[in-house]
C-alpha cells in the first residue's frame, strides 16, 4: 500500500513517527513534508498529499496537525478525497467500513502519540465493508 504523509509544524513530530512506524512494518510511505519545527502553512502540505491520493499515485494519506481540522477542512476540497478527522479508534474503524476514507487525520495537540500509533493502525488495516448502502451513500457525495 502506498501512503503519502503530510504535516505542519504541529504534527511534525508525530509524522516523522508515523513514517518510521509504517516503514518498519513495510508500507511504501512518502513524506511530503513538513521537514522542520518551523511554523509553516498546513494548507500546502494538504494540498500535496490530497492531490496524491487524489490523482491515483498513493492509495492513502496522513495528514497531522495541531487539531487535525485544518488538514480535514482543506484535503475534503479535492476530487474523490473523503478524509476523516480520527480522535479514537471506534471512529477510525468505523470510517473505513462506512466512508471508505481515503485520508486520515489526526490532531496532535489532542491526542497522545500512543493514541495515534493505534488509530493509524487500524484505520490502514480496516477494509471497507462493500455494503450497498455505503456505496449509495459515498456515490452521493461525489
Ligand atoms: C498551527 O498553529 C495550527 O493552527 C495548525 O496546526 C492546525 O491545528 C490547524 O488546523
């Protein structure tokens, strides 16, 4: 599965983990950057890994921030992006089975890394469930 990582200054730090942590369990991760601590704008590096997902390079995308409601806000603007702003792994799982999302995002001013490592995880390895009515459903958002 090939991943594409963004991040701002917020979520720098738990991007920077993240990647260490899918690539050690053999996921084909890019990381789009941010590359430092310094304050930066989260839009572009949404923008980088909405359009990748977006364009069919990377099957899935990781966006962190401070709250994760910037990354969501922006990535939700392209084309076939539905990214889900994760909090807790009850939603993560369920957003994978019902949305089909193709984008997570996670707020790392709100929840601990440990958290983080374990919403990632389940939300890469949940399968959306193929039931008609979830496709109705994300038909009509398109
Ligand atoms: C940056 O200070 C902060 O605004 C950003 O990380 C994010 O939380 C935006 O939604």
């Amino acid at each position: 599965m090939k991943i594409a990582l963004g991040a701002d200054h917020g979520g720098f730090e738990y991007k920077n983990k993240i990647s260490d942590m899918l690539q050690n369990e053999g996921y084909d991760v890019t990381d789009f950057g941010t590359y430092s601590q310094e304050s930066c704008d989260y839009p572009l590096f949404a923008k980088k890994v909405a359009e990748a997902v977006s364009g069919g390079l990377y099957d899935r995308g990781i966006l962190i921030c401070g709250t994760g409601i910037g990354m969501s806000i922006v990535a939700n603007k392209f084309k076939g992006i539905r990214a889900a702003l994760c909090s807790d792994t009850f939603s993560a799982k369920a957003t994978r089975e019902h949305n089909d999302s193709n984008i997570l995002c996670m707020g790392a001013r709100v929840i601990s890394f440990e958290k983080a490592e374990e919403i990632t995880r389940i939300w890469l390895e949940t399968p959306f469930s193929q039931e008609e009515r979830h496709i109705r459903r994300i038909g009509m958002i398109e």
